[in-house]
C-alpha cells in the first residue's frame, strides 16, 4: 500500500517535469525558420501570400506564441493535441495507429534484453577471468559498440537477401487477408529482425550492469553469512545475490526507456515499420510541429508510465523503499 | 601516475583498445596526405567493388566516389563530433552535477527537475528536433549532440559530490573558512573527477553513434564524409552492393569499440580492486 | 581435556604487493570444548583472517599455505567444498562484526534462520518456524513474532546482532566463532550482547573463539585469552593470568595502554567561561512536501546548555544517537542550530551570517574522527596545514614554514610535509588533522572521537599528546567521545546526552564516584571490564598514594 503511494507520489512529481518537457520543445520550435504552412506551401508547389494567410489562421498560427502555448496546454487536459498538418487527421489518431507497433517493439525487445542480459550477466560473474567470462563480456561489448541501423541492414543483408528466411521490412504482409493466429505469426515472423537488433543493442548494457552488479553483491558481508550458513554457490546466487543484484537493472529499465524509444525512431525506419518513431522521423522532415509535440508528449508520457511500473517493481524488490528510506 | 599507466599497459584488452584507438587517430591524421582530393568528389566508375580496381581499396559507391577516402575523412569527422560533443556534454554535467551535490535542498531540487526532464525525453527524439530547428550542417549537429548528452554525466556527478561532500576533509575546510567556491572546485572536484572522466569514454561512445544515427536518417551535414551518411547512401544498393554499408559499419564499429575499451582500461587501472564496470 | 578444534602451524599467504607476505605466520593453539577463548590483537594482528581460515572463507588471492585445522580428527583444510559446507553452519556457527551489512536486507529475519534448517535439515516448515521461534526466544528477541517477519532495517543494532547468534545457534553447533560481534555496537547494547554470549556459551556448553581488540572485553568473557601480533602469536594463558600478569613485553604494552577508569585529577577551572552553549537546538525534518503522514521530525539536539571554562576540557558523553557530534558541528556551524545561543567570547556564533562565520571560524577548530576520510588525499600534508593560515591572509611561504613548526610540535618529522596523506599511518594522520586545527591557534578546539578509529597503543600516544598540548598551549578544549575511558583519561569535567537531550553535567571525578542520572549509572555499568580496572587501579593507587588529588 505504502509502495502505492510512494510510486503515486513519484508520478505527481513528474508532473512539473512533463511541463518543463512541453515548454521548452513548443518554444524552441518557435525559433524554427518556417511552420507548417510554409512546409505545406513548398509542398503543393508555392501558393499566394493570401492562401498562406488563410491557412496560418486556420492552423492557429497566427497569434503570439504564449498564446499558442497556452491554447495547447489546455487543448492537453482533454487529450485533444490537435490537427496533423500533414496526415488531415488529428493528431490523437494518427499517433494511436502507429503507437501499438512501437509498444509491441519496444517491449517485446525490453524483455529479451532483460532475460539475456540478467542470464548472461550471472554467467559472466560466476566465471570471472575464465573463458565464458572473457567471451561473453566481449561479444557484449560488441553489441554495445555496433550502430543498431547497421546491425538491422547486415541482418537484412544475411538472413533476408542471402538466405531468404526473414522478411526485410515491414509490419505484416500487406493485402494477405490473414486474421487471427495466422496474422498474429505473420506479425511475429516480421518482427523477429527488428526485435533482435534493438534488443542486442540493449542486451550488452543489460549484461554489463549485471555482471558488475553480480561481482558486486557476492562481496558483500551477507553473501559471506550466507557462506558460512554452508550454501552452496548456486543456492547463494539464488536466494540471496539475485535478488539484490536485481536493483540495479531495474533502475536501468527506467533511465533507459527514453533512450530505448529514441533507437525504435532508428530501427522503425530501418525495417519500415510504421511506429511512433518513424513517425516522429516523417514529422521533423515535413515540419508538422503539432504531430511531433504530439509524439514528444505521449513518448514522454510514456517514459513515465515505464518509471511508474519501475517504482512499483523495486518497491517490491526492497522493503527498504516501503520505510521511507 | 606512472602506477596508473603501468596498471593499464598490463591489461590486454585496454591495451589493444589504446592500440586500436592510435590507429583510428593515425588514420584521420594521415587521410588529407593519402587521399589529397575532395573524397566527396566523384573518383571514377560507381560500384566498383573492393579491390576490383587496385586504385580503390574499398571500391565505389553509387555516386562514383571513392569509399576508402570516405572512410579516412569520417574518422576525422566522427572522432572530431566525439570529443568536443562529449567536452560540451561533461562540462555541462560537471557544472549542474557539482551544484546540485554540493548545495542539495532547492537547488537540487530544481536542477534534477531539469535533469529528469531531459533524461523523460528521448534523447535521439531531442536530438531530431534541435537538428529541424537549428539545421543540420556539422556545427549545429555537434553541439547539438553534446547537449543531449550531459544528463548522465551531471548525474554522475552529483553522486560523487553528494558522498564526498559530507566526507570529513571537506568538513574541515569549510570549519577553516574557506569559501563554497574553493571547496566545490579545489578541493572536492579533483577527487570526483577520475569515474567523471572515465564515463567521458561513453559518453563519446554514444556520441559517435547518434552522429552516424542522424547521418543515417540523412539528417546531418550532407557536406561532411560521415561514415554515417555513407551507410545511407549504400541503403539503395543493399541487395547487391552491401559492402558500400558494411565497411563504414565496421569503422564506426571499431571507433566505438576503441573508445569504450580504453574506458574500461582506464577504469580497471583507475580501481585495481574493484574492476568494476560502468555504463 | 580433549580439544575441540586444534590448529597446528597454520600459515596463511596474502597476495602479493601486500604489506607483509603471511597474514599468519604459523599459528598453533586449540579450543576446548566448553570455554571461551579470547584472540585479541590490534588491527592487522590477523585475528580475523584466523577466523576465516577456520571457516574457509578467506578473500579470493589469500590462501592457507601450511599446517592443519582438525576438527574431530579431521583436517578442515584439506575437506571439499561439499564437505566444507556440511560443516559450515552446521559443526561450526559464526557472527560477525556488523549485524545491519551481515544480513541480507532483502528478505525476513526469520527467514534467513530458517534457511539454516532448509540446507541442513528435512524439517518441515512448521518444524522449522517453532524453532526458529524457540531460537529468537532463546537469545531474547522482544517480541520473537514479530521479529519472524521483520527486514534488517526495522531491528535495533542489538536485536540484529541477536538475529545473527540465533542463526549461529541454529544447529547446535559445538563451536561458535564470534569476529568482533560488539564492535559495532552502543556500550550499552554491548553488555547486554555480552552477557547473552556468556549465558548461552553456559547454557549450551559451546566452545567459543572470540575474535576481539578490547581488553575491557577480554576481561568480560574470556577463560583463556591468544594474544596475535602481526599474524603470530605472542601469548596465551589463562585470561586471569594474562590480563593481571602479562609476561610478553608486547602484552605489558597493550595492557599499559588501556586507559583506566580512573577519573583525572581536576585542572585549576579557570574562571570564566570561555565557551558558553545557551538553549542550542537543533531539528531534522525529513519527508514530503505532499504528504504529511511522511514527515517527521527528529530532535537532534535538544536545548543544551553548557559553560566551557578556560583552559579545561569538557567531555561530551553518549550513545551513537545522543547528539552530541551533531551539538559539536553546530559550534563550528557545520550545521546551523535551530535555536540557542553560542557564545565564544561575547561573539553569538549561532547568529552570524556564513560569510562573517566564515571570519570568525580561525576561533573554534575542530579534530575529526576518521584518520582516513579527514584529509583530501590530494594534497600534501603540510599544504593541508598551511591552509587554514593562508586562508586567513597569511603569505604561503610563511603558512608553509609555520606548517613545519607545528609538525613537529605534534610529534612529526617536519621533514615530512611534502608527503601525501596516504603516505601516513592512522596515528601520524590524527597528528596532521590536530596540526590543521592548531595552525589557526583557535581559542576552543573541538575533537569529535579523535581516537576511537586508533588502535589502542595509537590511542594512548595521541591522548597523551592531546594532554601536553593542553598543558603548553593552555587550549580550551570540548572532547566528544563514546568511550568513558577515554573521557575519564583526558577531560576535567563531563557531559553526559542522551536523545538530544543534556541529562547530567559535572566534575569527572564526581560523576564517576556518584552518578546523579540512572542512565550515567548504566553506562559506567557497561564499561567493558570494569572490575578488571577497578582492582588494577586500587592495585595502582595503594602503590603511589601521592596520585591521589589533594581534596
């Protein structure tokens, strides 16, 4: 209960962040050389000064800037984040249709990431300066150094060009009529590439932060009580560093959830899944501010909705976070 | 000193990452004497594959342009973004960092408000927009990335001045009288300074990959060879010409490899006891 | 009597690049079933690694290199892990020094002694939570149903350390082996942790080693007493015969060292006061802005007044909790009191804005505790002198030179000043700090625990050093210490706080013959070896009458 309260009384006080976040991104893009309209205008080929006029008026960008800013925070409180230039829809909806995808990608990718990396990162640690050591660490260390669009285009190169197992882009296969469990693994055997190469990229850090955290807690005083109970190694790695060990990376699944939907923009537009990131790609190169503070707004809502649950699980994890302390 | 050298040189893999890194530098420092020209001219026949034609060690890409010169001016390029992206990242971080652990109170309050804002936004997602606002030429985008960069070092930071600040020696300066000033940067930032530094090896890591990210999006400077915008360009050809994608992926690969192995080098010599790894 | 456990030339490698090449250096003694035997020695001495040996549980790099530990006609060294484990826990029971980290912080109390039964046993969970009821009942857990469920921050030093002997206990053991397992606690807590040991150790008829650096405790518990210095040992006998007859010279030295309960003979009380504490609080408030539920207050410091006259010194004496390191840093404005007054002089030092603090603070210096973590181990020590004056306008030429006067009026080699700290032992390093504080020839010098990180040879060089000073500089000096030896050895008159709060003030030698407050009267009750000291110090007395102070 007290958990509860405490992970509520953390999402309160993200509130004051969100609107740091909105402020700063809706004036900064005020300081953007041409909107919307001028975008749209360059698109259709040049217009009248008259016809821009009557678009700015139309798109409410023709007031100052507070006001604007002030329209969209109160346009906010009814989730109304109004018209995307581009798409002729609102912006609510366009963001909906591509939101399941990058969710699914995300945590899907998250998961593995997390299993692998607590897995690996315990293998690592109990073999420290031998062999699985050494090759797990590098191979990690790999991953962690290769760029993940370049990961994404050699697995294309190998497994859907060379071998013709996987497809090479897309969310399903499009006009093939599939329903239920057929689509469902339509989907999956689409998603298997793009879930691997944000996943490894991941996976690395995972690993990295648990092996330390691993080597870590078995120096700690109750690791060596628990020796001299007579456990034996696998039983201490289990009943008692595990858990502790586990702090650590699920702080990390909060701090990275930002950077984690920064890589599905990447791997999206690699794999032309039609997400939330490449979304965000498509709206800063056609300038569509509503459709991008949009994005900025539910990627940052949803960053703190990963934090919430993260508070929640460590409150579960430490009964110290419940005391206060 | 001289200890902390000795400790590094006797790890294989700081060595060989200390090593690798001379080579990359070695490379970006030699590239204007082995490739004199414009590597972003055209050089002869597109898509000439490596070593088909001796003159191109690499071959060509689809624009005719020669891929090894490409390669020894983006090392330039990346390495260039990487160290002062990363200087403006842990400068920032250092001066937010040290405020917010040495005063605490409002003044952390305020400043982690700051901080977490940045790390609620995705970072690439930032980075995106202050490129479309601020173009993209190689300036914008390098300044660009440093300033998203500076929330974990400031984090960092503020850890170790949050630990070292109640530690007795800083106790004993400040019941000697001496001003917050002298404490903070004479006297607590010289010992809060060594895992700033190594982190600075990731934090130019991560650096380096939002670079080729960006240029792979083509949202950097087109103007540069950036390893980056060469994977891009190579995208059209994946099918049949994939190396004009794989070997720019593979410097920025060993780039980035480099820079994290001397990290973790450093790091290692830095704690003999700990080896204790950091992201 | 057959012994229980004999170790036979025992010899322990450390890592290379270590300060020595053995942590023990041939180690030959045995433990008979139903004693208590003591192992004391200074920081260093290899006592622990002992311990660690018998349990096989030496850090990764140290090794035993030579010699036998049988346990029951078998050699412990040479069993397998497997075999190892079946003794570990289950032949022999081990506590250790910090209850609160030898936990496990994640899980029960109750849980984690019934592991105990789960890797050795096949009892059944309701076997198993009567006994560890039965065991938590046994080492006098308050309320053993409660503590069933209870996480390692919800329990008191003592009740942890508790917590720990029931698990030890758990198997019956026939060997428990006890590393420092007070150490950590408030004197108080120790002598109640003290007195279950012994009660237990009776009840059961367990052979106990007892791993300690305290003489106070050795004349407590022991039946036999091992004295270790630098991985050897020096002496063994009887713990009546060792404490009372020391043969070894080193023995004599660390006895000598001991400070006796013996209250100093007053110094003249100089008039006036030189530092007087009127009202002073100080409050922490922790917790929400959003909830109230959250917030709490505590009360730290709790209107104390106190008169320090000139040229004495006063000792501050508690528990960790007392507040009296927190009193000591609002004298020097480390931390701002609530309310009060603090007047050096006819200056309210609780008034002053920081900057004018900042002017005034060459009046009132401060000797920390921690030898270690007190100096910035990037500078040189005598820069770390000379700061205080350069500070204060003086050239650094002058301040340099002056560092070197004051080095070697602290007993240090004025040569010495281009050192680092690391460079220096934990005593040469209390030296530095206390010529840091004096460099600025402060009115009031305030030592918070200076010597309760020292060994206790250290310890009596630096007190002894604190007492010529006082007498040649005349200092005024505010003593904040835990240890009532100690305070007995060096202060004129004493303090006694408790929760925040001053409970009784007065001459040292009258709170110790006739204590007013029945918490002072459980403290002196706590000392460690108490009656040990008492017959030593009428031993000491009756030999030179003239150490007794005249009125």
């Amino acid at each position: 209960m007290n958990i509860l309260l405490l992970a509520l009384r953390r999402l309160a006080a993200s509130l004051p962040t969100l609107l740091i976040i909105l402020a700063g991104l809706f004036l900064l893009l005020q300081l953007a050389p041409g909107d919307t309209v001028d975008a749209l205008m360059a698109q259709i080929g040049g217009g009248d000064p008259a016809t821009a006029k009557e678009l700015r008026h139309y798109y409410g960008l023709d007031i100052s800037a507070l006001s604007q800013l002030a329209r969209y925070f109160l346009r906010l409180i009814e989730f109304d984040l109004g018209q995307s230039a581009i798409y002729g829809k609102p912006v609510a909806s366009v963001i909906a249709e591509r939101l399941p995808v990058t969710l699914l990608l995300m945590s899907t990718s998250l998961c593995l990431a997390f299993a692998g990396g607590t897995a690996l990162g315990i293998l690592a640690a109990r073999n420290i300066d031998r062999w699985p050591d050494t090759l797990i660490s590098t191979v990690g260390l790999i991953f962690y150094s290769t760029p993940s669009f370049w990961f994404g285009l050699m697995g294309i190169v190998l497994f859907a060009i060379t071998f013709g197992w996987l497809p090479a882009g897309g969310f399903e296969e499009v006009g093939s009529g599939l329903t239920g469990l057929a689509r469902v693994i339509d989907i999956a055997h689409h998603l298997v590439l793009p879930v691997v190469t944000l996943a490894l990229i991941f996976l690395a850090t995972y690993l990295r932060i648990m092996r330390a955290s691993m080597l870590e807690v078995r120096g700690l005083d109750f690791v060596r009580t628990a020796r001299a109970k007579g456990l034996g190694e696998t039983a201490i790695v289990i009943r008692h560093a595990l858990r502790n060990a586990l702090l650590p990376m699920v702080t990390l699944v909060g701090l990275q959830a930002g950077t984690m939907l920064g890589g599905s923009v990447v791997v999206e537009s690699v794999f032309a899944l039609p997400g939330l990131g490449r979304l965000a790609y498509e709206s800063v190169v056609q300038r569509d501010l509503n459709t991008l503070l949009g994005i900025v707004f539910v990627s940052a809502l949803l960053v703190i909705a990963v934090n919430f649950i993260v508070d929640l699980v460590y409150g579960q994890l430490d009964p110290r976070i419940a005391a206060g302390r | 000193m001289g200890k902390l050298l000795r400790r590094y040189l006797q790890n294989p893999a700081a060595l060989l990452g200390g090593v690798l890194l001379l080579v990359i530098i070695a490379v970006a420092l030699i590239a204007p004497l082995v490739f004199p020209r414009d590597p972003l001219s055209l050089a002869g026949r597109p898509l000439q594959w490596p070593m088909a034609n001796p003159h191109f060690w690499f071959g060509t890409d689809a624009s005719g342009r020669d891929i090894a010169a490409q390669i020894f001016y983006g090392a330039r390029v990346s390495l260039l973004i990487g160290l002062v992206a990363t200087s403006i990242a842990i400068a920032i971080g250092i001066v937010i960092g040290a405020l917010a652990g040495f005063y605490g109170g409002y003044v952390d309050e305020a400043l982690m408000r700051v901080t977490e804002a940045f790390q609620t936004l995705p970072n690439f997602l930032l980075l995106l927009v202050l490129v479309a606002v601020f173009g993209s030429d190689i300036t914008t985008v390098t300044i660009a990335i440093g300033f998203v960069s500076w929330p974990a070092p400031a984090r960092l930071t503020r850890a170790e001045f949050l630990t070292l600040r109640n530690r007795e020696f800083v106790q004993a300066c400040r019941v000697l009288g001496m001003g917050d000033r002298q404490i903070i940067f004479r006297e607590i930032l010289p010992n809060a300074l060594p895992p700033v530094i190594v982190y600075a090896s990731v934090v130019m890591a991560v650096a380096i990959l939002l670079e080729s990210a960006l240029a792979f999006l083509n949202l950097s400077d087109p103007n540069v060879a950036s390893w980056g915008n060469l994977i891009g360009s190579g995208r059209g050809v994946l099918r049949t010409q994939w190396y004009v994608s794989a070997i720019p992926g593979f410097a920025i690969l060993m780039t980035v490899l480099a820079v994290s192995l001397v990290g973790q080098g450093l790091n290692d010599a830095l704690n003999p006891r700990l080896r204790r790894t950091i992201t | 009597m057959s012994a229980l456990l004999e170790i036979d030339d025992l010899h322990v490698r450390l890592p290379r690049g270590a300060d020595r090449e053995e942590a023990l250096a041939g180690v030959t003694l045995s433990l008979v079933p139903g004693e208590i035997l003591c192992v004391v020695g200074e920081s260093g001495s290899g006592k622990s690694m002992l311990a660690n040996a018998i349990m096989r549980l030496l850090p990764a790099g140290v090794e035993a290199t030579r010699g036998r530990i049988s346990l029951g006609g078998r050699d412990l060294l040479r069993m397998s892990e497997a075999e190892m484990r079946r003794v570990r826990g289950a032949a022999i029971g081990m506590i250790f020094q910090e209850p609160m980290t030898a936990l496990n912080p994640l899980r029960r109390a109750g849980d984690q002694v019934a592991e105990m039964f789960r890797v050795h046993t096949d009892f059944s969970t309701r076997q198993i939570r009567e006994r560890v009821l039965a065991l938590f009942a046994e080492v006098r857990l308050p309320d053993p149903e409660a503590a069933l469920q209870a996480y390692a921050h919800e329990l008191s030093g003592g009740q942890r350390q508790r917590v720990m002997i029931a698990m030890a206990l758990a198997l019956q053991p026939a060997i428990l082996i006890a590393d420092e397992p007070t150490t950590a606690l408030d004197v108080t807590t120790q002598a109640r942790i003290l007195d279950l040991i012994r009660d237990i150790q009776r009840r059961r008829g367990m052979a106990i080693l007892f791993i300690t650096h305290d003489f106070g405790v050795v004349a407590e518990i022991a039946d036999r007493v091992v004295v270790m210095r630098a991985g050897e040992l020096v002496e063994e006998g009887a713990a009546d015969r060792v404490l009372n007859q020391p043969q070894a010279p080193y023995t004599r030295a660390l006895i000598a060292a001991v400070p006796p309960l013996l209250p100093r003979p007053p110094r003249q009380a100089g008039g006036a006061p030189i530092l007087s504490l009127v009202g002073v609080s100080k409050t922490y408030r922790s917790g929400g802005l959003f909830s109230r539920r959250l917030r709490r207050v505590t009360h730290a410091v709790r209107e104390v007044s106190l008169d320090l006259p000139k040229g004495t010194t006063l000792g501050i004496v508690g528990e960790s909790g007392s507040g009296k390191s927190t009193l000591a840093r609002c004298i020097v404005r480390l931390l701002d009191p609530d309310g009060g007054n603090i007047l050096l002089g006819d200056t309210d030092l609780a008034a002053l804005s920081r900057r004018a603090m900042r002017r005034q603070s060459r009046r009132v210096q401060m000797v920390f505790q921690d030898p270690f973590a007190s100096l910035n181990p990037r500078r040189r020590a005598g820069e770390l002198v000379a700061q205080g004056p350069m500070l204060h306008g003086m050239k650094r030429d002058a301040a340099l030179a002056k560092a070197r006067d004051l080095f070697a009026l602290v007993g240090l080699d004025p040569s010495a000043v281009d050192r680092f700290p690391h460079e220096f032992s934990g005593g040469q390093r209390q030296r530095i700090g206390l010529a840091r504080a004096l460099a600025l020839e402060p009115d009031v010098l305030i030592a918070d625990e200076p010597v309760s990180a020292l060994d206790v040879s250290v310890q009596a060089q630096v007190l002894a050093l604190l007492d010529e000073l006082r007498d040649r500089l005349g200092l005024s000096m505010l003593f904040i210490t835990h240890d009532l030896r100690v305070a007995a050895k060096v202060c004129d008159r004493i303090a006694v706080m408790k929760d925040g709060a001053l409970i009784e003030v007065g001459a040292t030698a009258d709170v110790f013959r006739a204590p007013q407050h029945d918490y002072t009267r459980a403290l002196l009750d706590a000392v460690p070896g108490r009656d040990w000291s008492r017959r030593r110090e009428s031993a000491i007395l009756s030999a030179i009458p003239a150490a007794i102070p005249a009125g």
